[in-house]
C-alpha cells in the first residue's frame, strides 16, 4: 500500500514538473489595413492556435484564414475569395524562437521579448522578427504584440479598383493567454 502511495505520488509530481509547453486554442489577431478618409477594413480571428515551449523559447502558431471576421460581410467575402484565397491557402502559420527566453524569470508586469521566424501565408514564406510583451498571470502566459506586414511580401495583390482604401501595410494585433 505505501510502495503504492509513493508510485502515484511519484509519477505526479514528474507529470507536473515535466509540463514544458503551453498552449492556447482561442488566441486573438487582429488585422487592420485600413486607409483614413475610407471604410475600416478590420478583422478578428479569435480561435487561433499557439504552442510555446518553455524550456528553449521555441513558439508556433496557426490560424485558420476562413476564422477571420469582418464587421461587413462582403469584405469577409472578398477577403477570402479574391485576396487571401483561402480555399488555395487556408492557414497562416508562425514557427520561430523567443530571444533570450528563460520562463523562470518571466514576471507579473510585462516584458519586452524579441521572436524571430517565419511567417507562412498565402504560399509564400518570410522571415520576420517582432517584438512581444510578456507576462505571468494566475490564468497563464500573456502574449501581446503589434506589428506590420506587408502585403507584397505574401504576393496579395490589392485591385487597382479599391487600392486607394485598402493599405498594403497591414497592421496585426496579437493577443494570446497559454495555459
């Protein structure tokens, strides 16, 4: 019974220290492109997928390009039929490294981070590097960042038609909690 007892609390306790990667099913991005003066062209996905591994900074995240949503239908509809094509490329994803990451020394007030990897989207890959704000909070790993894209790396091509509403630098918003 005790040889038991000390098994299970044996094996708990390694399952529980040996917990490297965290991870989030319903991580935020936000993209903007819009251009003053025009309608917003603005959308949300909030189911997006990411994975950290603690003990080396290694990070990967995808996102389902059919989850973003747009305030007006048509724009959702010409987002993913003429511009992102997402029945060609359904997903953008991220695989890349945090800089100097030590989990153990990540805190309750934000910290600035350096990720560098690849960004993949739209059949095309481009190495970016970012800088990410991170904290430690009683629900998890907070992940935040803003940075530019540009479309032209990715080959989107915008129409000349409505090229003057549509920027070509794309603003995006990352939101994750990993848990």
């Amino acid at each position: 019974m005790k040889k038991k007892f000390l098994y299970t609390l044996l094996l708990t306790s390694i399952i529980g220290y040996s917990q490297i990667k965290l991870i989030t099913k319903n991580g935020k991005v936000t993209f903007e492109a819009s251009v003053p003066a025009f309608e917003e062209v603005k959308a949300k996905n909030e189911s997006v997928t990411c994975v950290l591994n603690t003990e080396n900074g290694e990070i990967a995240a995808l996102a389902l390009t059919k989850g973003f949503r747009f305030k007006i239908a048509l724009m959702e509809e010409h987002f993913n039929e003429n511009y992102i094509e997402s029945d060609k490329y359904p997903k953008a994803t991220f695989k890349g490294k945090i800089e100097n990451f030590d989990y153990t020394k990540v805190g309750a007030t934000f910290k600035e981070y350096t990720i560098k990897g690849k960004l993949e989207m739209h059949g095309k890959t481009k190495d970016i590097s970012i800088i990410a704000k991170l904290k430690k909070t009683e629900a998890g790993l907070e992940i935040d960042s803003n940075f530019l894209v540009n479309t032209d790396d990715f080959d989107i091509e915008i129409p000349s038609v409505v090229s003057k509403k549509v920027s070509k630098k794309v603003n995006v918003i990352l939101d994750f909690l990993l848990k």
